[in-house]
C-alpha cells in the first residue's frame, strides 16, 4: 500500500508539462532574499502532498481533504448540539463517519478546481506566478474545460483511493492508516532534503570553512528539538482523583485513588494546521482576484510569508494561541468532567464537588494551553526562521520543527506504543521496558538466545542509515 501511495505522487496529471513545473520549482528554491518565506511555504505543501504538488500528479491534494473534512466535523460535534447528540448514539459515530467522507469530497472538488484553474492560468497563483515570467513554455498547452473536467475528477478520486487505502491500513495493519500516509509523504522528503544539506554544507564549504562547524551544530540542535518535541508530546499534569467509599447491597465500593492526565499540548498538531491554512487561502484568494494589482500582490507575498517575515510570523503567533485556546474550549468540558466525578463519588482532595472542581480543572487546563501555545508557536516559526538566517535549505529546515515534526513525532509515538500493546498482549517483553524480546525460542524445549531490546534498536537503527545513505549517494550521482 505505501508503495501505491508513493507511485500515485509521482504520475504526472494527464495535460501536464511536468519539465516546466520542476523548472519553476527548482528556480524558487535557487532564490534568496524575500522569497525565502514564500519558499518555505512551497516546501511545505509540497511536503505533505509528499512531492504530487511538484510534479502535477494523481495525488496532488494527497490525503489533506479528508484531514480538513475531519476537523470541520469534530469541531461541528462539539459546537452543534444535534451532531453531539447523534454521537453519542449507537451507530451515530458511523454516521459522522459518513458525513467525513461527503465533507471531502466536497473540498476535492472545490481545491482540485482551484488547482486545476492555477495550472492553466499560472500567474493567478502566489504559488506559481513565476512560471510565465520565466518560461517559454505552457505549463498545460492544452487548458481547456475538458482539461479542468479531467483533472477535478482524477485529483478528488485520487483522494478518495488514498481515504480507503487509510481504512484499510487502519483495520489490517497497526496505527493509523490516514496518519501513516501523512508519516509516509514527509519521510519522503528526507533524502532530498539530506542531499540539499550536503550541497550546502559540503560542496559548499570551498569558499566558507565554518560550513562543516554549522553543519555539526545543526545536527545537534536537530537532536535536542526532536527531544524536546517528543517531551512536551507526552507531558502531562497529573491530577490526584480520590473516591469516597460507598456501600451498596452488601458490597463496598470505591476507596480508591487514581489520577486525571491533562496533557501540556492538549491540541496537538491542530492550531498549526489552522494557522497555516488560513493565512494560505488569503493569499491564494488575493492572488486570483487581483492578479495585476500591485497591493494585492504585495499583501499576498507578505500574508505567504514573503518580505521580512515579521508580520507573518505575528499573524502565525496569534492564530496559533487562538486556535490552542479555541481547540481546548470546544474539546475540553470541565463541566462535564466535573459532573461524572460527583456522580460516581470522586473529588479532588482539597477542591470542593461540583462547580469549584470545574473551575479548577478549567483554570489548570487553561495555564497547561498557555505553555503549550508557546511551545506550539516556537516549533511553527522555526523552520523559516532557520532558512533566513542561517540559510538552512526550505526542504531541509521542515524537519527541525513545524507541522511535518509533530505529526512524525506523534505517529512513530502512536505505533510504538501499539506495538508495544500487542507484545505485552501475546505474553512477550515489551520493547520498551528494559529486558529481552522474547521470542519462540524462549519457549519451553527452546534452546535459541533472544535478542536484547538495545541490539534489536540498533540494528533498525543502522539498517535505516544504510537504507537512507544510499538514496542520498544515488542522488548525489545523479546529479554530478
């Protein structure tokens, strides 16, 4: 399945001339100055959409449309009441499920429109108006209605294909299919991002001997954000939860203690994700309105991330901390969290039932959002802040934080943990604990010797180095 997610990237859309879109792609990227906001913002589309926005291919949205149709109808169970209701119902969660799936296919068509325009008329798009400054050729010489008919078609297929290919990931394999494929497409992205690092750094060090001293130090950075991501990923305040005893028919129940985990980035990923996209559609919609007014252009390249950047990042700041705070209000009920406690006999020692409890808990969550937001905010402007100042390439900077490290992050998280279920489930040593995995031959009238958990981690660890190393040198030859 990965290997079909990865095929439908690279197949180029029917009408297409690839050339002249790699040609413009690699020009951007060449370029400095004020557009390396705008570059970073093209790296990564082009990263989620694990390179099908760069060539043009089936899978141009990738699985996107399903991720955004998602979050609309969460957020819409947790506004509307009717949809709350219906999901708290039998077979209601089913029926959302539904609902997901036409939310999407409704964003297909309305984005692979969007696409499909862009791709006949380059200059209306922020994205792509160099194209016909710069190139003799038509990115599609033939751009009629039949071709934008076509392409809206393939591109909301190709997403639905990519939806059920998630589901069946999911049902058959371990973690989640749609996260997965999201996981797949940034990792992509890893060797050319190396072999960019390698021209910067060491073909480029001819002129500049700190190149190596800033290349080491940009490697040990990458190891403390990827700590410091995984330790805020899984920080959590632990609040203590007693339960009073009670007697019923003879029986006593309760008298025990657990705890509530509130996470620090209860949001997660989401806010960067909104922040980015609505700060996107502006600038794409400036763009299409206003193709030959000068304003318009020059607030869609400062709204893209163009420009010195300052109000780019502001603007991402703020909806980063709105949007924390706006996931945490409409997925967080202390209300209602405060309620089931009383109900069933619980409290917090030292906070009173019912209503103090719920201020104490939204009080709490409320200082957990706000050092979450920071952490969130951070990680969003790091990677364009990498590319300005120390020239970080666009491709290789979306690795040392922003949306692609914390979905990484999460997933590999995620799967790890589910594997870990599942050996603990069949009697075997986690993998995770200290001690051996153990295998058949740990059985009785075996006589093999199981693999310690480091050597099993290192061996991974140095076939992934292998495996990575040599697409790198392949494209290092290649491009010789």
């Amino acid at each position: 399945m990965v290997v079909i997610i990865r095929l439908g990237a690279v197949i180029t859309l029917p009408g297409v001339d690839a050339n002249v879109l790699q040609e413009w792609y690699a020009q951007v990227q060449e370029q400095s100055g004020d557009s390396k906001g705008l570059t970073a913002m093209l790296a990564l589309m082009n990263v989620f959409s694990g390179g099908g926005l760069q060539n043009s291919a089936l899978f141009a949205l990738g699985i996107m449309p399903y991720i955004s149709a998602s979050i609309m109808m969460q957020l819409l169970t947790a506004v509307v009441p009717q949809l709350g209701k219906l999901a708290r119902e039998d077979g209601g969660r089913q029926k959302i499920s539904l609902y997901t799936r036409y939310v999407t296919i409704v964003l297909c068509l309305f984005q692979g429109y969007m696409l499909a325009k862009s791709l006949v008329t380059p200059s209306a798009n922020p994205f792509l108006r160099g194209i016909a400054e710069n190139s003799t050729r038509e990115l599609v010489p033939d751009g009629g209605m039949s071709f934008i008919i076509i392409t809206v078609i393939i591109i909301t297929a190709g997403t639905m294909f990519l939806m059920w290919l998630g589901d069946q990931i999911t049902e058959r394999g371990i973690g989640n299919g749609v996260s997965i494929i999201i996981t797949v497409n940034i990792i992509y992205a890893l060797p050319g991002a190396l072999f960019q690092v390698y021209q910067t750094y060491v073909e480029g060090a001819a002129g500049n001997p700190l190149k190596p001293f800033q290349l080491v130090a940009l490697l040990a950075f990458l190891f403390f954000v990827v700590a410091a991501v995984i330790s805020i990923t899984q920080a959590q305040r632990r609040i203590a939860i007693n339960y009073a005893k009670q007697v019923r028919g003879g029986k006593m129940y309760g008298g025990q203690s657990q705890h509530m985990p509130l996470k620090v980035n209860y949001a997660g990923v989401m806010p960067i994700i909104f922040a980015q996209a609505i700060l996107m559609f502006p600038s794409q919609i400036l763009g299409m309105a206003f193709p030959n007014s000068d304003w318009a252009q020059s607030l869609s390249q400062t709204l893209g991330g163009g420009g010195s950047g300052i109000v780019f990042y502001s603007l991402t700041g703020l909806m980063i901390f709105f949007f924390s705070y706006f996931w945490v209000a409409t997925m967080f009920q202390p209300n209602q969290i405060a309620d089931d406690l009383k109900k069933n006999g619980g409290y917090i020692p030292g906070v009173r039932p019912g209503k103090p409890t719920a201020e104490f808990l939204d009080r709490t969550m409320s200082r957990l959002t706000f050092a979450g937001a920071i952490f969130l905010t951070i990680i969003a402007v790091l990677p364009p802040i990498l590319t300005s100042l120390m020239g970080v390439p666009p491709l290789a900077a979306q690795f040392f934080g922003g949306t692609g490290l914390l979905i990484m992050v999460g997933v590999l998280l995620d799967i790890m943990r589910q594997v870990e279920t599942h050996l603990i489930q069949r009697h075997y040593d986690g993998f995770l604990r200290k001690g051996r995995i153990r295998g058949r031959f740990d059985r009785g009238g075996g006589k093999g010797v199981a693999a310690g958990s480091g050597q099993i981690i290192w061996l991974l660890f140095i076939g992934a180095v292998l495996i990575i190393g040599g697409i790198v040198y392949f494209y290092i030859a290649q491009n010789k």
